[in-house]
C-alpha cells in the first residue's frame, strides 16, 4: 500500500467510526427513537433539496406506500434496533444486528422475486455468520451507566 493509500484508509476510518462513537455517547441521553429520527431528518433535509434539484422524487411517487413501508422496517426498525442495543451490548456486538438487513433482502429476492442462490449469496451468508460469531467475541462490553 502506498504512503497515500494509507493515510487515505486512515482517514477513512476515523470519517467512518466518528458517528459511531458519537452513537454511543448518545444512548446514554437520547432514546434510541430519538436518534433514528434525528439521524434521518437531518439526512433528509441534506439530501431532498439535491433529490429536487435533479426531479428524482417524481418517479417515487406511485410507489409511496411501498417506499413508506420499506423504510420503516428496513431503516427505521433496524435502527432504532441497532441504537437500542448499543445502550445493552455495547457498539461491536450491536452491529451483528446490522448484518440481519442483507440477510432479510436476500430471502426476500429468493422467496418473492423469483431470484435464483447464487454462488455470491452463499459465500455472503458464510461471511454473516462468520462476522457474527467474530463480532460477539471479547471486547464487547456493555455502557456502563451514567
């Protein structure tokens, strides 16, 4: 890896953990209902003026029930799931419940979508069950109370 390379994955890694270490000082004050609605309003209100700018929302719009639905539980529910079990569990054994999303779409694909079990989905649920069993490990210790 180049000098650049890895000051750029450095980089990247402190951009990526930030929010989760300021997750994790937030459980302590904000429910977790809180923090999902914070979370994606502040998200929208970034976002919807660029999704205006470009006419984008125009093709959503006979799909509001769907979009509305998917968003609750794909969204909503798993993160009010994840904030919640950072407060219990602490931030490294929470995120295993992460890994249930590409599970729940992989499922539903094959089940309702008519999908075929591709070589790719098998190895992506070895890894879910690897990672969790990796993830549940030491060194996951609940937040202590404030």
């Amino acid at each position: 890896m180049t000098r650049r390379g890895a000051l750029l994955f450095a980089a990247m890694c402190v951009i990526w953990g930030i929010p989760y270490l300021m997750i994790r000082v937030a459980v302590r004050e904000l429910a977790p209902v809180t923090l999902v609605f914070l979370r994606t309003a502040i998200a929208a209100l970034l976002l919807l003026p660029f999704a205006l700018w470009r006419k984008e929302l125009a093709g959503l719009l006979p799909h509001w029930r769907a979009l509305l639905l998917y968003t609750g539980i794909e969204v909503a529910l798993a993160f009010i799931i994840f904030f919640a079990l950072i407060g219990e569990v602490g931030p490294v054994r929470a995120t295993v419940s992460t890994y249930v999303n590409p599970a729940v779409a992989g499922v539903v694909g094959v089940a309702f979508l008519d999908e075929s079990i591709t070589l790719g989905m098998i190895v992506g649920f070895a890894l879910v069950i690897v990672g969790s069993i990796l993830a549940t490990g030491r060194g996951s210790e609940p937040v202590p109370e404030s």
